[in-house]
C-alpha cells in the first residue's frame, strides 16, 4: 500500500483535470485519473474507466480503488458537460443530460466515497464549480443552473459534515482557455424569434473561452485549496471571476442585468 496520499480526479483526460492530476504527481500524490476512454492513457499517472453518470460506473471504479490503494483522501470532482445555446432553443434531452454529468455525476461520487473518508477519519473533496454557478451566462443556462445546484448542494454538505473530519470546497474559475468550449453541446431547437441574436450570442461564448486566461492559475488554486485542507468553501479563479462577482453584488439589479445584455448582444 502506498504511503502517499491518494488523489481522485475525476476528467482527467484533458482540461483542469489533466493539468491537475500531473501537478498533483509532482507535488508527490499517489494519483488516480479517470475517463470514459481511458485508453488515451495518462504517462505520469494510472487512469481508470469511469462515467459519472452511471452507478454502476462509479460502485465499481470506487471498488477498484478502495481494493488497490485501501484510501482516497481527496476526490477532487472535475468531469463535466456544457453548451453553448439558448436555455429555449437546448431540448430537454440534452438539458438532462448536462446535469446528469455535472451535479448528479459529483453526487454520486460524493455518495460513493464519503463512508470511506469517514471509516479512514480525514478527507477532502473538491468540486469544480464555475462563476457560471453564481451568475446566469446567456448561452449557457443549464450549466450554469446545474453549478448554482453544486453551490447550493456543497454548502448544505458542508454544514453537514461537521460531526466528521471531511471536508469540502468549490473551486469557481471564470473564462479560461479549455477545451470545454470545443466539447459543448450546441442548440437542438432553432426558434425563429432568436435568429437575429443567436449567432452573436454563441460567437462571443466562444471569445470568451478563446481569449479566457491561463489554466494553471485554476490548478494552483486546487494546489492551495488542498495544502489548506478546505478550510475556506469558495474560491474565486480569474480576474473576470473576481470582477462580475463584485459588480453583482455592488450594481443596481437592472444596471448589472443591462451590462450582462449589452455584453452577449441581447441589447
């Protein structure tokens, strides 16, 4: 059995997830990728067939783990979904589908690997958020919905795990340069009345990943979010994170809605 630490992140294919778990690697953690295509394997570290939407999926990989490595003391959450088209014009199916992957995915790894951490008495558990989950980002509104559902979710979780020694934070990182906005689910349902916005709309969500800010900034936020061990439950990323989440809470309810508008062409 290793004496690290063993570390869980979940999307580790590419993205946050990638990115972190190699970090993680060299700050010496016993690290455990996963993917649903795991064989577009990691070099630095061992990565194991998991889809998050499946419970099935998730018994058997925490099995796997638990059997090899007896431990996880972090899981740090990142698989997700998202899109980029009009809460009206995205079909229900896909609207399912992104908060099957994005909210309902991170509970039942959540669900799956708390009565460990409290059997071994210490954990950690990371959730990627987004500032999606603290303001509505037209083009983007059922993921936005599912990470203000984790926001909300987290929170309670975390008042409830006060009888115990885990702990849990959320990282909410604004635009940055990914490939989730080349993974995203576009719209299904073309709505006449939207014609004249909807390009607009889906070309500057595209600028916004396109011209977003550096990945690693987020991956030193999951670094200091675990060398503190969760102590804090929110943590801001990116100075545009920083920014509209200040002018939210400073502006006039209309002036900042008109602002969000005028931004994304629906003014």
């Amino acid at each position: 059995m290793s004496e690290k630490q063993v570390v869980v992140v979940t999307g580790a294919s590419s993205g946050f997830g990638e990115l972190t778990a190699n970090r993680l690697v060299e700050d010496g953690f016993e690290v455990i990728g996963t993917s649903r295509n795991p064989e577009a394997a990691a070099e630095n570290f061992e990565m194991l067939t998991l889809d998050v939407t499946s419970d099935e999926s998730v018994e058997t990989f925490v099995s796997q783990v638990k059997e090899r490595h007896s431990r996880i003391d972090i899981l740090i959450n990142n698989a997700g979904q998202s899109h980029n088209s009009l809460l009206e014009e995205t079909s229900l199916e896909d609207a399912r589908q992104i908060f099957e992957t994005n909210f309902w995915g991170m509970v039942r790894m959540n669900q799956a690997v708390l009565p460990l951490m409290r059997e071994q008495g210490s954990g950690l558990i990371v959730t990627i958020s987004s500032l999606a989950g603290l303001v509505g980002t037209p083009g983007q509104g059922f993921y936005g919905a599912a990470k203000h559902a984790i926001e909300g979710y987290t929170e309670t979780l975390r008042a409830e795990l006060g009888l115990f020694p885990v702990e849990v934070a959320l990282i909410e990182p604004g635009f940055f340069r990914t490939k989730l906005g080349d993974s995203m689910v576009r719209n299904a349902n073309a709505i006449s009345d939207y014609d004249s916005v909807r390009e607009l709309v889906a070309g500057n969500l595209d600028d916004e990943f396109a011209g977003g800010g550096d990945p690693a900034e987020v991956v030193e936020a999951i670094v200091k979010t675990i060398g503190e061990g969760g102590n804090k439950l929110r943590c801001l990323v990116g100075s545009d994170a920083k920014t509209i989440t200040r002018l939210k809470s400073w502006l006039p309810e209309g002036w900042f809605l008109d602002g969000l508008r005028k931004q994304f062409g629906l003014k």
